[in-house]
C-alpha cells in the first residue's frame, strides 16, 4: 500500500550487512496479507540450523556454539556454529544465495574461504568467550555451508562461484532442505568421539 511511518533513529547492531538488513526488516516493515519476503534471509537459515540441533538433543553452550571466531594461522573468522568436545567435530556456515547484494555476498563467501583454507591447511583454533581457552579445531574438521539456493530466474553466478570455492577446500554444500544431514552429522561426530549430546560440555 505504499504506506510509510515514520520513527526515531536507531542503532541496529549486527555482525554484518546481511543481519543488520534482516533485523531492520523483521522489526519495522509490515507485510500486508498476501504479500510475500522477497527472499530467504541468512537469519531463516540460522533459526533452522538451531532448532535441529536443539531437536537431535544438542545443548547450546554445551555441544554447539554460534558466532565463534575461529583463527588460523593467518586468517581469522565468525563461524556461524561450532560442534565441540573438547576440539571442534564441526563448522557450519550459513548462507543466502538470494541475497539482492550480488557482490557483497561474493566478497563475504571469497574471504570466508581463505580462513578455511587457512585451517584446512595449518589446523586452528575456536576462541572461547569469556574466558582464555582455545578449542582446538583439526585441519580435517568437518565444515558445513548451509544455503538457500537462488530462486529460479535469479543470477546464479555467485552461487556457482561458491560451490566451486566450497570443492576447493573441502566444505560440504548443504541445501536448508537438507538440514536434517547436519544435526545428524554432529551427533556422529560426537558419539564418534564417546561424548554424547548429553554429557560433557565444550
């Protein structure tokens, strides 16, 4: 309806673009009924990633971590969430490849996957917050890319790039359709380890 409202500045603070947008978008534009979001949002991926997780009995704090930063030997990263017991068993990265901003999300995927293969190639570590200790995380840890796909008519050539830079170094591409596969994949990598998702913490 084209109906603007008018409101006091506010300070949106967010990890980056993509968030800030979706928290501006979800606190103050109003969808009429029958209007449809423009498109799937990294937040949507995110809340799905941990209701499963949640779902397969893992405890937040406990067995998973979000927004850990992981360190290599040069490069250093937000990993949307880590699996842990005692070193990192998985890192998961979401992704919306329905974001309008072509060329900032390429920019975003390009420099996530320097810190991976930085890990990939010298091993690295999750820091702790709040406190002094590292999680060590292997050079074969498992990591994830979790993703909404373009929506049919849409460029697909950032997508492409990417699941060609997720080949090179070693991360798996997981639809949110599929979703189910990574819960289940953590919950191996933990009993794998004699750490089910009920005992130790991280």
């Amino acid at each position: 309806m084209n109906v603007i409202q008018l409101s006091q500045p506010t300070p949106v603070v967010a990890d980056d673009i993509e968030r800030a947008i979706a928290i501006v978008f979800e606190q103050f534009i109003v969808e009429t009924q029958g209007s449809a979001r423009t498109y799937e949002n990294k937040l949507s991926a995110l809340a799905a990633m941990r209701r499963t997780y949640v779902a397969k009995g893992l405890a937040k704090g406990h067995h998973f971590r979000e927004r850990a930063v992981v360190m290599g030997e040069v490069h250093r990263e937000r990993f949307d969430f880590s699996v842990a017991n005692g070193k990192a068993v998985q890192l998961v990265q979401a992704w919306s490849f329905q974001n309008p901003d072509q060329d900032a999300l390429a920019e975003s995927v390009k420099a996530w996957a320097w810190t991976v293969k930085d890990v990939r190639e010298h091993g690295g570590r999750v820091i702790v917050p709040d406190s002094e200790r590292y999680i060590g995380v292997p050079s074969n840890v498992r990591i994830d890319a979790l993703y909404f796909p373009p929506v049919e008519g849409n460029p697909r050539e950032v997508f492409e790039e990417a699941l060609s830079a997720f080949k090179e170094v070693g991360v798996t591409p997981i639809p949110v359709s599929d979703i189910e596969k990574i819960g289940d994949a953590a919950l191996m990598l933990l009993e794998a380890a004699d750490e089910g998702p009920r005992q130790k913490r991280l």
